[in-house]
C-alpha cells in the first residue's frame, strides 16, 4: 500500500532544495565574476529565486506528489541509458550556461544596455509561467523519463498546442538567461544547452510511444514539438 506523502516533511525538503540551488548559482555567478558589484547578477538571481519559490510553495500546496516526483532528478535517476548522457550532457551545458557570464564580466565589464537586460529577465519569468502552466496541467510531469501507474496522455491546456511545453518554457528561460546576466559569450552555451533539450524530448517520445497508451495518436494530432506551427 502506498504510503502518504508527509507534507512538512516535503515542505522542508523542497525549500531546503531550493536555497542550496540558489547558493550554487550566486558561487556560479559571482565567483568567475571575481566580484560581487555585479548587479546584473544579482538582478538575475532576484528574479529566479522568486520564481523559484513561488512555484515551488505553489505546487507544495496545490500538487504535493508532483513535488515528491520531481525530486528525483539528473543523470543518476534516469533509467534510460540514453538519457543518463543527454542529461549529464544538459548538466555539463548548464553548469557553463552560469560561469561564462561571469568570465565575461571580468574580462569586459558587460556593455549590455540596460533595457536589454531588463527585457530578458522578464523573458525569464516568461520561461517559468510556461513551466508553471504545463505543470499544473500535467501532475505526472517527473524529472525523469517514466511512465506512472494510471497515467493518461495530456492534450489539454498548453499540451494543445505543443507535445512539450515545459520544454518550450525551458528554452525561453534558457536563452533569456545570458542576455539576463548581460553576456553575449554564454549565448551559444544557451543555444547549445536548447539543442540539448532538443534532444531529450525525441529521446522522451520515442520511450512514450513505446510505453504510454495513446500517446502515438496525440503525436500525430499536436504536430508541434516545441514552438506552435514551427517545429
């Protein structure tokens, strides 16, 4: 019999999460920088950290199993060989994705101009909405490529419109990330990390496909993988 979720248990575990990605990414950000008058950086990190918390109390609340599954994540959860590379490949991208900025900084100062900065990190909270809509949407989206018991296939809401929208937020956070942080040099790090995702969510269909009822037909009823109309 499956056991009950302890909810302040949960609570504790997904903000104390929370606060050790956010010191990661202040050392991954500031440290390569050499400095901490980086104001571009801590622009970013306001606005991650308060995405980052609000989904996350969001979700505690309203779909704490969706929190208790998303908890396993990165190369060592997935079951997948293939998997396991393209996520420790997404972990690899990712981690420069952060440091380059900061090399950037040191070595040039960032001549971003301050709107484009301001613009991109409200792309950044675009990303997150997207990621937020597809996972109220979607309680059995896991960190991981796997099929739940029960599990039905998903064609409402943003699923309507593209097979995968959390990606499709991904990638917008992705790419609004460098421009965020005021760096043209981890740009192509994004794009690549976006190529990356690319690749995962073909890898994911295919394992759909082969292990989730219904799944084939919803393919060939949302043609678009990513960006509606486009791919």
């Amino acid at each position: 019999m499956k056991q009950p979720l302890d909810l302040e248990k949960l609570r504790k575990t997904a903000i104390g999460g929370c606060i050790k990605a956010l010191v990661v990414l202040v050392l991954l950000v500031h440290v390569p920088a050499w400095t901490f008058r980086f104001w571009q950086g801590w622009l970013y990190l306001v606005v991650f950290t308060l995405c980052m918390f609000w989904l996350t109390f969001y979700f505690v609340k309203h779909d704490p199993a969706l929190v208790a599954s998303r908890q396993k994540a990165g190369a060592g959860a997935e079951r997948e060989t293939s998997q396991k590379w393209i996520q420790g490949a997404a972990s690899v991208v990712g981690l420069l994705m952060y440091i380059v900025p900061g090399i950037e900084r040191h070595c040039t100062g960032l001549p971003l101009p301050v709107w484009l900065v301001v613009l991109a990190n409200i792309l950044v909270i675009v990303g997150f909405w997207i990621m937020f809509l597809a996972l109220r949407e979607n309680g059995h989206a896991s960190s991981i490529i796997e099929v739940k018991s029960g599990q039905n296939v998903i064609s409402s809401g943003p699923y309507a419109l593209v097979r995968h929208p959390m990606y499709s937020g991904a990638v917008v956070f992705f790419l609004a990330t460098p421009l965020a942080l005021g760096s043209l040099w981890a740009l192509p790090v994004a794009m690549l990390l976006s190529v990356v995702i690319a690749m995962r969510l073909l890898d994911e269909e295919r394992y759909l496909k082969a292990n989730l009822s219904g799944y084939d037909a919803y393919c060939r009823k949302v043609k678009s993988h990513l960006i509606p109309g486009i791919w």
